[in-house]
C-alpha cells in the first residue's frame, strides 16, 4: 500500500478497512483478520496496525472477543458511513468547493458532470 505523507499511516489504514466495510467485504459479526495478518498485508509494523484496530474499536465500528478476535460490530457500517460522512464534510468538501471557485465551476457544471458519470457507470457495470 501507498502511504501518503500527510496523514498518520494507522489513519490510511484505517480507511481501508472503512472501504471493506462501505463495500461490504466485512458484514456485521464478521471475522476481522488479525493484527499480524493486517500489518503483513500492508507492510507496517504490528503496533501500527494495533494502532489502527484501538482508533476502530474507540469508534466502535470493531469490538475484540478476547482470545478469539476481532468482529465487525453489529452497526460497524453504520457507524462506518457517519464518520465518513463527517470526514467529507469537515475535511475533503471545503476543499473541493474552493478547489470549484478557483476554477470557476458551477454547481449546475458538477449536475451536468453528475449525469454523465452515473450514465457511463451504469453502461460499464
């Protein structure tokens, strides 16, 4: 995995379990694989991916069976699409609507484009 520099790595890792989760790879009561599976998958070190399994659980999305393991909590994807949805709107859509103004792009431009992506996604799948 490609590690940005600005952002802590367990927070990177972080949102690729949310992907699984948004993707439905990992359902409710679903097994989570360890934290010697996850660091080998993404090359860190254990302690980062402890990191990363303590941020899940605090947020309650994972809870740990002791002895047994990791489980996707029973509203592990709604919480999942909360937290996401206050990242977007706190940290990635004042970017976006600025990046917008400087460009000039209209909320009818983003419609238009709305249109033609959901139409060229529909076609491909």
């Amino acid at each position: 995995m490609e590690f940005k520099e600005n952002q802590a790595i367990y927070l990177q890792i972080a949102n690729r379990f949310f992907e699984n989760i948004l993707r439905k790879v990992w359902t409710a009561g679903d097994k989570i694989p360890s934290i010697r599976d996850m660091a080998v998958e993404f090359e860190v070190n254990p302690n980062t991916t402890m990191r990363t399994f303590n941020y899940l659980q605090d947020k309650g999305v994972i809870y740990n069976k002791r002895g047994v393991g990791y489980f996707l909590a029973d509203d592990g994807l709604e919480r999942t699409i909360a937290l996401k949805k206050e990242q977007f709107l706190e940290e990635e859509l004042p970017a976006f609507l600025r990046t917008m103004k400087l460009l000039g792009l209209s909320l009818d431009d983003l419609k238009l484009y709305a249109g033609k992506y959901n139409a060229a996604s529909v076609n491909q799948g």
